[in-house]
C-alpha cells in the first residue's frame, strides 16, 4: 500500500483520480496548493503534481520516503531531475493525453486574434468602428509551426482545413509526416521570416530556453502574430515586449508565460511571503506579465490550453495507470533527465588584412590586419558581449591576422584572460603559385568562369596549392578530435578562422553538397553560432551581421 499526495487538486482531479484508483489498497489525499515545503507529509510515497508546483531538491530531500514523482502533466520541467535521480526516485509523464485539445486552442487564440475578437466583444460598450474590427483571413495564409510532434501535428491537419500553407521547424524533423500533411521544413530563421502565424509546440529543455529571441523575433513580418501554447521558457518574453511595444508584430495570444506561477497567486501579500516562490527572477517576471496584460495586441490565458473535460480525464487516467503500474514494478511512462546541455559553436572569420585591402591572395603568408581590421575586431567584440557570448576556450590559426582577430574580439568582449589556441588545421588555403598575387588581375587573365571555380570549386586545382577538398579533410578532422567533444561536454567555443576554413567547416556542420559548397562565402564581420549533434551537424544556427561602421574622426569615402 502506498501513501498519495496529489496537488494542485481540482475538484475534476478529485473525482476522476478517485475513481482510477477505487479498489486498490493505496492510501491518497487531496491538497488544493502546489506542492511546498509548507504542505509535506514525511511518510509520502507518492507525489502527483501539475504544472504549478515546482518539485525542488529541498522538497525532494524534505520526503525520505518518497519513490514516485508521476507528473500530471507531459512537461516535466517543473521537477528537479538531477534530485530526483540522484535518489533513484522515478518520475513520469502522461505522454499523450491532448494533442487536439491543445491544438485546437491554439487555433481558438489564433482566431481570436485575427479576427481581433477581445476588442470585438468590447465594441457594445465603447462603440468601436467597424473599421477598427476589420481582421485577416487564415485562408492563403502562411503558418509556422514549431516543433512537430503530436500537437504540431495536429495543428497542422487544422491548418490544413483552414486552407493555410504550413512551414514547420524542428530539430528532428519528420519526413514520413510533411510528405502526408503536405507541408514544407524550413530553417526556424525562415520559418520565423516567411510565417504570418506563428504556434509553438515544441518541449522545453534547458538547452532551448528562449528559442525565440530577439533575432527571431526580429525577423518576424510587422503583421504577424505569435501563438504559444507549449512552455513560456521559450520565448524571452522581455524580448517580445520589446517588439509587441514598438508594433514591430502585430500581436501575441500567450497560454503560457515566464513565471505563471504567478498569474496563479490570489492574495498578493501572501506572495511577498512565499520564499519557495519569489525570487529576483520572479519578481521581473511579474513586472513583465503585468506589462503584457496592459497591451491591446496581446491575449493572455492562464495555462489554459489542456483544460478540457476529456483531457483533464485522460490525464488523470494515465496517471492513476502510472501509480497502480510502478507498485508492480511497471514504469511505461518514466522519464529521464534531459542529456546534457551541449555547448555553443561560435565561428568568425579573421577581419580585413593589409592584404585583403589590396585585393591580393594572402593564402599562407603571414599579414597584419589592417586599421580598418583591427577596429572591425573590436566591433564584433562588442557584439559578442551585446549576444551575451561567452566561451569556454578559444582557437585560431597559426597566421597573425587571425590571432589579432580573436585578440581584438576577446579584448572588447570582457574575455581577454580566456585561453586560446594556435591549431595550423585552421591555416589558410594555400593558394600556391597565386599567392600575392592581385586576384583581380588574375581573373582578368585567366577569365571569370575559371576564376570562380579556383576561389569557391570544391576540388579545382591550384598550381602547387590547395584545394577546398584539401582544406575540409584537415579542418574537419581537428572539429571531430578536438572541438566537438568539448561541444558535448558543455564548453562554449570560439573559432577564428579564414574564409575558405570556415566553408569546409560549414560543409561538414550544415551537410553542405560538393556542388552546392560553391554558391557559399563566409564574409567578413559576421559570427556564426551553432547548436549541434553528437555527430557535430547543425541543429540550430543564429547569424549575427555586424553593420559597417565609420570611424569618428575619418569621412566616409565616395567612388
């Protein structure tokens, strides 16, 4: 006989979680709260939690007893996993109970806000022009859809009666699934550019905390809108008040936020008190869901999306399921902690040379940066710092151009202490007999197509040089040997490196074609960061283009 603890307790809860376990001979109780440290019974077996109550190392810790953790929810982010394991305490999920449910609420919001129903329903009272209430069709619109598991999915086949063209984003996409629901799988840059709505069903990780930033908010149409129905973590909200102030978009529908707990909270004396649940981080949450409950482009719903009768039972099902299961031995449903976060590839190539200015082929021979290199330098330092890039070891070539690249960009970064290598895998191509030479020049002479092929072909001899083949085996051995097991290790690290060393590595990490490596150029002052797999391919990119900038006491010149 086991002793229960369910929170967060409905009345709905009661019922239906009374009825799954009648006729067992485990002992359950009811409390209405989250889960505290306040609310514990030391003899607990089992605790049952939704998604407000935060399961943390101290509660853990607080229940010497307790071996099941069966979350009534399918997130599990509420629960300290590392706790959890480190006690052998199993938790699990109710991994499927409403993927309809969420997704047509998803397209409750979405209605809503195209068809600008809060103000709608307003305009008895203020007398609103109908002007004012003129909405957008879904029809021949376009969707994105982020993450494609069972609620994206069903979102989408929604779409798809609306008449909406569909373009999606995950990680792990789903082939078998676009080519039946007919959509298309797009970078989430160009998701985030080409979508008109946008709806978020991915899970929340450490790892994708804050998916959506201020780079893909940026690239958002002003006229588009975001749903959220998933977890409030992935987007930073402090980034989409910015936008949603400035009209930068046209509105958001939230049912998850940062910090909704609070949104829970009824007596707010009470909350000042509550030390399990305020915090420095609390507190600017509440500021900014206060702030978006005053905005007139925004809908905000409280965790709302599961709450159907047939959902809610489902859930409650599954879970009962869950605990009869675990006392004989069954665990179907248990999760794991999420693998370990992997760190950030951040690549950049060297900034302008002395070489580079003239138009000369630099290859292997050792060039100083020039004065406009040395200030571009510190401007992608700068960047780095604004980013919030921060790394964990840093390597570059053996040419000096690269080394004060890396110089200039630690320096202006605040990281000028880090430690950095010298690796003659990240050199130049060498350019052989076309070393010094004036490219120009040499194109005039041996003409454009010829030219082209020397400078991006794949495999297209240099008299007594290198090829781009001959640069991607070296280059890609050193990432696989020494960067990527620092990248599944959790380390952050920077690679200074030269155009035609950043596009082998390029060609390895993006999966690039020996043809398609051609119509591809690393320019200068832009820094490339990467999210990859334990193979070292992509699975998320982020470009930051730093502006040309003209230094205070020189005038711009004029061709």
């Amino acid at each position: 006989m086991a002793r229960i603890y369910f929170y967060d307790s409905t009345e709905i809860d009661k019922q239906q979680l009374t009825n799954g376990l009648i006729g067992t001979d485990h002992h359950w109780e009811f409390v209405d709260e989250p889960i505290s440290l306040e609310n514990l019974d030391p003899e607990t077996e089992v605790i049952s939690v939704f998604i407000t109550s935060s399961v943390t190392a101290e509660i853990i810790q607080a229940l010497p007893k307790l071996r099941l953790i069966a979350c009534r929810s399918t997130g599990y982010n509420n629960i300290n996993m590392n706790a959890a394991e480190e006690r052998n305490i199993i938790v699990e999920n109710v991994p499927t109970y409403g993927e309809e449910t969420v997704a047509e609420y998803a397209f409750t919001l979405l209605l809503a806000l195209s068809r600008k129903l809060v103000a709608t329903l307003k305009s008895f009272q203020d007398n609103t022009p109908l002007d004012k209430l003129c909405g957008w069709d879904l029809h021949g619109r376009t969707l994105g859809v982020i993450g494609t598991g069972h609620i994206g999915r069903s979102s989408i086949k929604i779409a798809n009666g609306f008449g909406m063209n569909v373009v999606a984003y995950d990680p792990y996409p789903n082939k078998d699934a676009a080519k039946e629901l007919g959509f298309q799988y797009l970078t989430l840059d160009e998701v985030m550019s080409q979508s008109d709505a946008i709806t978020i069903h991915a899970p929340y990780f450490p790892s994708n905390k804050h998916l959506i930033g201020s780079d893909q908010l940026a690239r958002m149409k002003p006229t588009a809108v975001l749903i959220n129905t998933a977890r409030g973590e992935l987007i930073d909200t402090k980034a989409l008040l910015e936008v949603l102030s400035k009209k930068k978009i046209a509105g958001a529908a939230l049912d998850v936020v940062e910090g909704e707990r609070l949104i829970h909270v009824d007596d707010d004396v009470e909350l000042l008190y509550r030390s399990n649940v305020v915090g420095s981080d609390m507190l600017k949450y509440g500021v900014e869901i206060l702030a978006l409950s005053h905005m007139e482009n925004v809908i905000l719903t409280p965790h709302n999306a599961f709450n159907t009768l047939e959902a809610v039972g489902r859930i409650n099902a599954v879970t009962c399921e869950n605990i009869i299961k675990f006392w004989y031995g069954d665990t179907p449903n248990v999760v794991k902690p999420p693998a370990k976060q992997t760190g950030k590839l951040t690549i950049v190539r060297h900034t302008e040379s002395e070489w580079n200015a003239t138009g000369q082929w630099t290859g292997i021979t050792d060039v100083h940066l020039s004065g406009k290199g040395f200030r571009d330098a510190g401007y992608l330092g700068q960047e780095v710092a604004i980013q919030n890039l921060t790394f964990d070891k840093a390597y570059c070539s053996q040419q000096i151009r690269t080394l004060e690249t890396i110089e200039g960009i630690l320096n202006a970064s605040g990281q000028l202490d880090l430690e950095y290598e010298r690796e003659a895998a990240l050199n130049e191509r060498d350019y052989g007999d076309y070393t010094g030479k004036n490219k120009w020049e040499v194109r005039d002479l041996i003409g454009e197509e010829k030219f082209q092929r020397i400078r991006r072909g794949w495999d297209e001899p240099v008299p007594n040089g290198e090829t781009l083949k001959d640069v991607y085996k070296r280059v890609v051995a050193f990432y696989k040997k020494t960067i990527l097991p620092q990248l599944l290790a959790g380390k952050n690290i920077l690679i200074v490196s030269h155009g035609n060393g950043i596009r082998a590595l390029i060609k390895y990490i993006e999966s690039i074609s020996d043809e398609d490596i051609e119509k591809v150029e690393m320019i200068f002052n832009t820094i490339l960061v990467y999210d990859v797999d334990k193979n070292g391919h992509m699975t998320h990119k982020t470009t930051h283009v730093v502006e040309e900038k003209v230094p205070a006491n020189s005038s711009p010149t004029t061709t």
